[in-house]
C-alpha cells in the first residue's frame, strides 16, 4: 500500500493513503542508518510504502520511499556538511515575504529563487501585509514587481487583514501541490487560514524588540485544499543556505542572465572581473537590474570558501 507523507516530525510522521485514510507511521531502522547526507530522509511530500504495524492497523511502518520528481532543499542550521529537505515533489514554490513587521531582504528571495531555479521548481513571490504599507513601502513593491515580474517571476502583493489578492493567490495554488516559505512573522499562518478558515492555526505577533518573527510553525505540514491542491506549511527560516550549487553554475539559475551567457568571452566566466562580459555589459545597459547583479555576487561569495 503507498501513502503521501503529510506531517514530518523527525521520529513520527503522519500519512494519508491512496482512499484518504490517514496513519500515524514509523520508518524502518535502516532508513537512518544508509549513507543520506540529508537530516531527514523522509520529506513531506514524499510517497512512501506502508505496511501495518499491529492488528488495529492504526499504526503504520514506513518500508519504502519512491522516487522524487524533484525536491527543494537548504542547508541545515545545525550541521552546514547536510542539507535538510524543506518538502518534495511539489508543482511549485511559493515565498511569502514582506516590507514590514519584519522586512524581507532582497537577499533572501534572490536565494530562495535561486534554490527553486536549480531544482526546476517554478516559483512565485508574494508580498503580504499590504494593509501595513507606507509610501516608502509601496514604492519599493513597485519597483521589485516590476523587476521580477520582467525577470518571469509571478509577484503578488496580498493582505490577509483587507483580503486583497487573496481570490488571486487561489486561482494560483488551484490543483497544484505548493510548498510556502519564508521568515516567521511574514503571515504564512494568516495567509492558510484565509483560505482553510477551518484550520485555525496558531498565529502570533511579530517580536516588538527585535522585529522578527516568533515561529508558530514547528514542523512541515501539509494541508489539501477545498478547491483543488494543496499546501505545504513550513516552520519560519531566519536564513536560506544554498547546497550543492557550483560557482561556475550559479549565474545559471539568474533568468536574466542565463539570456545572455553565451555571448561572454569565456566559458567558465564568472561575470567578476573577466573581460568581455555579457553580464556586466548588460548589468551596464540595464538589461539586468543592478541590484539583482549585487545580490548575484554576495551569493557568489558565499560559495567561495568550500564546506570542509
């Protein structure tokens, strides 16, 4: 019998098989002893063989996992030698981030699309908290919209208090599986409870003295929704370390620059200090935006020095 992983908890996970039946399931000792560099080798998302535990059947044991169609993954907090998979075979990806109460850095997105770029993951950005929006505020989404927008990025500007582009954002997680993302405080909880009222997860505000979120997710989950799909909820990421990607691959998984990577001088440009530079010549023509550029080269630093 196969099942979908809906919850992950690290020893428990919860699962819903092929006629919707949920379990509480296990995994086999051996699935944590293989060679998997990964802080969990089961993801939610993840289709998995079950096998009944007992003779109530209310407890399954994981005995097999499936091949991923793709997976998103960072580095783990706790250990930069291994990677934690955030959720696994997923339509797309979806980043809630905001410009106040807290503020997400142009950084943080550019890393998490980079993420999604390189594991093929279409990806959308949306800005929440719009009800909270001053005249600096609106003209800094102005101009990120149309960045990112221009790029081929979907960028939504949303508020859970005023409801505005909530019916968009449906039409958008529509039939497709949609792993949610970003720092603690954004509004991921806000923003599922708009549209699965009945779930009536646990929001909190965000820390006056600090300004960043308090994280009211511990664990992924994920949620089906009433008119088509479903949702992955994932615990609040202070930051998004990158695994596995190469230097000479990173301005691969940058849209815009990817356009015009062939016509640099050298194969293995950096885009750095190489002469006759597509990128830079474009960066200069302002084909590609400047601060898109800038957010290419701090992430390229951040690949410099090797893990170990």
């Amino acid at each position: 019998m196969t099942a979908r992983v809906y919850k992950s908890t690290g020893s428990w996970y919860l699962v819903k098989d092929e006629k919707g039946k949920f379990y509480q399931a296990r995994i086999k000792g051996k699935f944590k002893i293989d060679d998997i560099t990964s802080t969990n080798p089961i993801a939610v998302g993840d289709i998995v063989d079950i096998d009944p535990e007992n003779e109530l059947e209310d407890t399954v044991m994981v005995s097999g996992i499936h091949d991923r169609k793709n997976y998103i993954n960072r580095r783990s907090p706790a250990n930069k030698r291994l990677h934690h998979i955030i959720a696994s075979n997923i339509d797309q990806s979806l980043l809630v981030a905001t410009l106040r109460e807290p503020r997400t850095s142009q950084g943080f997105i550019d890393r998490f699309l980079v993420a999604c770029e390189s594991f093929h993951v279409p990806a959308i950005v949306v800005l929440n908290k719009a009800d909270l929006f001053r005249e600096k505020e609106k003209k800094q989404y102005e101009a990120w919209k149309e960045m990112y927008e221009d790029i081929g990025y979907t960028f939504l500007l949303t508020s859970s208090q005023t409801g505005e582009g909530i019916e968009t954002l449906r039409s958008l997680l529509k039939d497709k599986t949609t792993l949610m993302s970003g720092h603690s405080g954004v509004g991921k909880s806000t923003l599922i409870n708009s549209l699965l009222p009945e779930l009536e997860l646990k929001t909190r505000e965000v820390s006056g003295w600090s300004g960043k979120g308090m994280h009211t997710t511990t664990f992924a989950e994920m949620f089906d929704l009433p008119f088509g799909g479903s949702i992955i909820d994932t615990p609040g990421m202070r930051e998004f370390g990158l695994v596995d990607i190469p230097k000479q691959e990173l301005s691969h998984y940058f849209p815009e620059m990817r356009r015009v990577l062939h016509d640099c001088q050298f194969n293995n440009c950096l885009h750095t200090d190489e002469p006759d530079c597509a990128v830079k010549d474009a960066v200069e023509q302002e084909i590609i935006s400047v601060d898109r550029y800038i957010s290419y080269c701090t992430i390229l630093e951040s690949l410099e020095t090797p893990d170990w």
